[in-house]
C-alpha cells in the first residue's frame, strides 16, 4: 500500500530446467522478492555473474546481455534465458543482488540444461577409392565420414543399402578364411576411424569400377546432412579398379623404310612414319609408348627433326606419329642399307623383346666412270644402274658437259633429261650417237653427270669421261678401249696403316730437280724446260711420249722420280729412249721410267681382265710385279695411295707372277698366301675352291684375291721393258 513501511526482504530462488540450446523464461515461481511494501518496480536485480553458456537477456531484446533488472520483469515474463546449444556442462546459472533501497540481499538462480539429439549427423567426406584389380583397399576416414556435435562415433552409423557388384564389404579381423564373405550390412564411423573396414575386388572380374550405398543415422535423427541439405535417400559410395599393366607394348607394325627426303643443307635421310613402326598397348596410352634404342645405327644416324638434335636414347609413339623421327644417310660410305635395334617401354615399366628395324635406299649412279669408244660406232649406250632398295620409283637427272668433243658437232645424246626407274627396275641406259666426220683428228672427249636425284642418293660414280677415238686407217676396235664391267668403286685405304718406310740412302734417288719443280705424280719433265724430252708425230695409237737423251744420258743432276717418293735403288735411273718398240701410253696417263722398266698409271677403272689385256694392247707389258715392302710402298704412292690391280693370280699354293718370277714377297693374309722361298706360307681355309684368282693391293698392308672378269673395278699400274737406247752412229 502506499505510504507503508517496507518490512524485512524476503528473496526465494529456484533452479530452471531447459533443453540446450532452448530459451527460458523466468517467473515468479523461480525468482521472486518482497518486502512487504507491495512495490514490484521498486525491487531492483543486479547481475553480479553472468551464465557460463547461455545470455540473460529481456524477451524483447535477445542475444543483449541483461545486467539489472527488477521484480516487476521477472512478474511480466520480460526476463530469459537462452542456451548457446554447445556441448559443456549440464547445469549453467547466473548470481545477483536484490535491494529496495533499504536491505540487499544476494542470490543466485541455477539453470538445468538438458543435452538432446535435435541435429541429424553430416556426410563431410564421400571420395571414391582406388586400388589394383583384384587387390584389396582399406576405406580410410579420409575417404569417408560422418559427423554429428550429439553423437560419439560409435554410435553413428552407417547402414548398406545395395552391396558392391564386384567385390566384398569387409571388416577386418571377421574376414572369412574361405570364399566370399557374407554380406556386410552395416558399420559405424568407429570402424571407419580404426581403419577396420576394407573393400576386396575379386579377382578375374572385368569390370573397372564398383560401388555401394549406405544411409547414415544418428539412430535419432532421420536423414543426414550433405552440403549443407537435408536428404532421406541412400549415398554412394564409388571405388575405382585400375587393372595392373603387367603386360610389355607389342610392335603392331614394322616396315623397311626406304623413301629418301630431302632435309636441306645438302643432307638426305630416311623418314620413318607410323607406317614403317607402330607400337601398340591395351594398358597404356599410345603416345607414351617409348622406343629405347639398344643398338645405334651403324653408318648414319637418328634424328628428332621437330628438336633438331640426335636421338641417343630414347624416341616415343608420338615423335614418329609426328614424323619427327628419320634416319641420316651416310655421305660418305657407299652403303645402301642399316638398321638399329630397340626394346619397347610403357609407362608402367614394362619393357618388349629386342627388336630391330630394318633400312634401305637407292644409290644410283654410272656403270662406269671411263668410256673410250671408237668414233665409227656411231653410238654409246651409257648405262645408269640403281644398288639397293628398288621396291619404289627413282628419278635421277643427266647431262653432258662439253670438252674438246663439242656438243651437236662430234656427237649428240637422247632428249631425255631425267632418268625414271620404276619399281623393280636397276638398270637404264641413255644413248649418246657419235657422229663420224670421215676426219683424222686427235682423240676427242666429254663428260656425263648425274644431278639431282629423288628418292635416291648419288653413287661416287655420278661423271664419267667418254673418249672418241678417231678411226685411223678407217677403222677401231672400241671392245677392247671400252670399260666391260660395272660396279662399285672401292673405298679408299686407311692411309693411317701404311708400312713405316725405310729410308732411301741412294744419293741419285735423292737428288731433286734443279730450280725446276718437279714433275706431277712421277710424270716426265715439261717439254718446254728439257730438250730430251719430245712429242711425237701423230700415228694409229693414241697421243704417245717417247724419251730419249740427247746425248745418250741425263745429266745425273736431273734424276727421273715420282714425286710421292724415291725410285728404289734397285732400279738406278738412266734415260729410256729410241724408237720401234717404244711403248706408248695415254697423254695425260702417269708414267715413269728407269734403267729396265717403265710403269703407266691407268686413268679409267677396268675389272681385272680388261686391265691386263689393256696393259698388253697399249704398253706391250703386263700388270706390274711387286718384289719388296719398299717397291710396294713406291707404287702405293704413285697409285695416289688408291688400291690397284697388280700381276699376281692363281689361287692357293698356286699365286704366281705373270712376268713369271716366283712369289717372294706377299701381303696376302696366311690363309691365303702359297709356301715360297720367302717364307709366305698358308693353306685354303675359308677360301673358295676352284678357278683362277686375281689381287689387288687394297693398302701397303693388305692384298686382297677377287674375281678376274667380275666386280670390282680398280685402277692398274702396267709394267714394261724399257726400250733400248738408238746406237749412235
């Protein structure tokens, strides 16, 4: 009433129960004051410790922490509490002063929280598994788990669906010993968490991906959460088979590549494309499959064109898809085939059988590198010949360079400038006519050359020299001035072997032109710086030179040698001279002489018969005779240190000189050589029985046995008796 006197304050608090995160309001039944004045609003509440997990707060302002208040809230239901829903404690409450102005009294209200399941549990992770097939993979909690702030682990779990099709669900440690486990209808998060549940493909089974479906619970909740949404229906679960490539890349395909490209800057090679080498492998992709080269090729070499750098190692599927692979040809090796060995890689490690590819191209090139054709002929049929791979179309240019022969005036050729060898064909001729001008004139000449070939590489026979012999007294015989045979010239000798010479002590072998230079490659001295020397009238041979000394010798000052060294001693040097039986050789062939003999280096190739049978025409001698390392060495080197038929032939215990001496010095390998006074001895094997052999000095070191009438040809030094001085009168 007003106006009355407060009495004592009486304070009654009570404790409020409530769910967590729910909100209470408190009442008179919990917290209520009174003095008995009967004033409400003139009780006043004072925070002093405000709830741990929860805020006080006036219904109309919520979340605002509430620091006083007074009874007449509390009576008008304005005062609440609100939970944070945080997992702590069970209880929670707030302490407080009451006054009327008068007494304070100090309190506390204590607040009950009851923890409940009210959210459903979280899918956080759902990612596929991958193992090998017919291996088995553990399901790790970083794969697959559920979460849930009201429920432990153990108690969320997950329930199976639709088992997986291609494999078993299993927990580890209750796997059966034999065949298939039963089905595995659930398993919790524990389980997951302890690395306890597995997944075991079945082996053999074909299929590269498998799955199950589950239905998470909190055995509260229905449904689960997953991103963020509510969802009812069952999850899946993927798991990924990767087959186990075991299995090495096979080669598909494997040609014989033989088109020749050209790749600029003078270089030609050997494109190898998808259809010369194709690798295949089901486990892995194409691209990737490797070719790891095990044997280098012999003569030319690989190379990345896309890179421009040599391939040592390694090419992959996609460089010759690209066809970014191809082989360089050799320039310098008269080859026309190669090949390089390789083993096939995948990714995974697995590595082919040895294999090898096999290479080939086409060398064209002239039969012959000499013609001499008699001018009353009326044609020459020039042969142009293709070694190698001839399973393709070649093309090759041609055409004639004039010299002393004029072109249209001595002799005309076929209109055809390109020369076309089809598949399967290696020889095509091109005819030159000669045109007889009923003239006697000095022998004339020309060449032929081979350019520009396509699909082909030129042979170092691509120019040949044709010499028209002029018909004296009407008529010639060009089957015996003509080259008979083709094929290849041979490749010039390691002069790095030469036999180390001795040294020449003749004093009048050493003695040098004086204050001339001397002549080439042991020609005659100039006509125009030596009076002995003269040229003579034209006859029914070829240009011919014959020595003589004026005055029965040459001054020893001016000694006759070649100019790759010194004449041996054996042979002292004196003019050669006289008429008769002079022999005769080519103008521009080298030639020397001495006391007893004189030599004449061929300038065409012939095979070995022609060669002698030339040497006989021409110079009245035969193929020269070699009696000693340093006679070999003197001719080696008049030779221009090129391989030359010599006049030894037989076979076996049967090699004899054609001037008749017997064999005392040979290069001959033991198995070949025959027993002689000089000590070369040997048997027959591994040489061919039967038929008459011929040799040729490939080095100072080696002499090789070869055919008579076929391949090869060579250069030849003929030999022949000096002639003898005139009498002087």
């Amino acid at each position: 009433m007003p106006g009355s006197t407060p009495g004592p304050l009486v304070l009654l608090s009570g404790a409020v129960a409530l769910q967590a995160g729910a909100r209470a309001v408190l009442t008179t039944n919990t917290l209520l004051a009174r003095d008995g004045g009967g004033r409400a609003e003139a009780l006043l509440f004072s925070v002093t410790e405000a709830p741990l997990h929860g805020v006080l707060h006036l219904a109309q302002h919520p979340g605002v922490p509430l620091l006083a208040f007074t009874q007449l809230d509390v009576s008008a239901h304005r005062v609440c509490y609100t939970h944070d829903n945080r997992r702590g404690p069970p209880d929670d409450g707030f302490s407080f002063l009451v006054t009327n102005g008068d007494q304070t009294v100090s309190g506390r209200v204590s607040l009950l929280i009851r923890h409940g399941d009210r959210v459903a549990p979280t899918l956080t992770r759902n990612a596929p598994l991958r193992l090998g097939a017919g291996s088995l993979g553990v399901i790790p909690p970083a794969l697959l788990a559920l979460s849930d702030p009201d429920t432990p682990p153990a108690r969320l779990r997950y329930a199976v669906t639709r088992p997986p099709r291609h494999g078993d669900l299993l927990l580890l440690g209750h796997t059966p010993s034999e065949g298939h486990a039963p089905p595995l209808l659930s398993f919790t998060q524990d389980d997951i968490d302890r690395q306890a549940l597995a997944y075991q493909h079945w082996a053999g089974s074909p299929a590269l991906t498998d799955a199950f479906h589950f239905l998470p619970s909190d055995g509260t909740n229905e449904g689960f959460l997953e991103a963020g949404r509510l969802r009812a229906e069952p999850a899946e679960f993927t798991i990924e088979v990767q087959r186990l490539d075991l299995r090495p890349p096979t080669l598909a395909r494997a040609g014989r590549p033989s088109r020749v490209v050209d790749l600029g800057s003078g270089r030609r090679g050997l494109a190898i494309t998808p259809r010369d080498l194709q690798a295949t492998d089901p486990d892995s992709p194409h691209p990737l499959l490797e070719y790891i080269v095990t044997g280098p090729p012999q003569h030319g070499a690989l190379e990345n064109t896309l890179t421009g750098g040599s391939i040592v190692g390694r090419f992959t599927q996609q460089d010759v898809d690209r066809r970014a692979v191809v082989y360089l040809l050799p320039r310098d090796l008269e080859v026309t085939a190669d090949r390089f060995s390789f083993r096939l890689r995948d990714p995974a490690g697995n590595t082919g059988p040895p294999q090898s590819l096999q290479l080939s191209w086409s060398r064209v090139q002239l039969a012959v590198s000499c013609y001499r054709v008699c001018e009353a002929s009326g044609r020459l049929e020039v042969r142009v010949v293709r070694s190698g791979a001839s399973q393709d179309p070649a093309y090759v240019a041609i055409q004639v360079v004039e010299g002393s022969a004029k072109l249209d005036k001595d002799f005309s050729h076929s209109s055809a400038k390109l020369i076309q060898f089809d598949p399967g064909v290696n020889v095509k001729t091109w005819t030159v006519y000669l045109h007889d001008d009923q003239l006697e004139e000095n022998n004339e000449s020309f060449s032929i050359t081979l350019s520009n070939p396509d699909n082909a590489v030129l042979g170092p026979r691509h120019s040949a020299t044709v010499e028209i012999i002029d018909p004296r007294g009407g008529s010639c015989d060009p089957e015996d001035l003509k080259v008979e045979d083709k094929s290849s010239t041979p490749t010039p000798p390691d002069t790095a072997e030469e036999e180390e010479e001795e040294p020449i002590t003749d004093i009048e072998a050493e003695l040098l032109w004086d204050s001339h230079d001397p002549p080439a490659r042991g020609d005659v001295p100039r006509p125009q710086d030596h009076d002995y020397v003269e040229e003579a009238e034209p006859q029914d041979q070829p240009p011919q030179y014959h020595l003589r000394s004026a005055g029965g010798a040459i001054p020893p000052q001016y000694p006759l040698r070649p100019a790759g060294g010194a004449i041996p001693p054996q042979y002292p040097l004196r003019p050669v001279g006289g008429a008769g039986a002079a022999p005769h050789w080519q103008k521009d062939a080298p030639h020397t002489g001495t006391r007893d003999r004189v030599w004449t280096l061929s300038v065409c190739l012939y095979v070995r018969l022609s060669a002698q049978r030339t040497c006989s025409l021409l110079f009245q001698g035969g193929l020269t005779a070699v009696h000693s390392g340093k006679e070999l060495a003197w001719l080696w080197r008049f030779a221009g240190r090129k391989p030359f038929w010599i006049g030894l032939t037989g076979g076996p215990g049967k090699w004899a000189w054609q001037d008749g001496r017997s064999l005392q010095f040979s290069r001959l390998r033991p198995q070949l050589g025959a027993a002689g006074p000089g000590g070369v001895s040997g048997g027959v094997s591994g040489w061919g029985q039967g038929g008459s052999r011929c040799v040729l000095v490939q080095n100072v070191w080696t002499w090789t046995p070869a055919s008579c009438t076929e391949e090869p040809q060579h250069a030849f030094i003929c030999s022949a008796s000096a002639p003898r001085p005139e009498p002087s009168s």
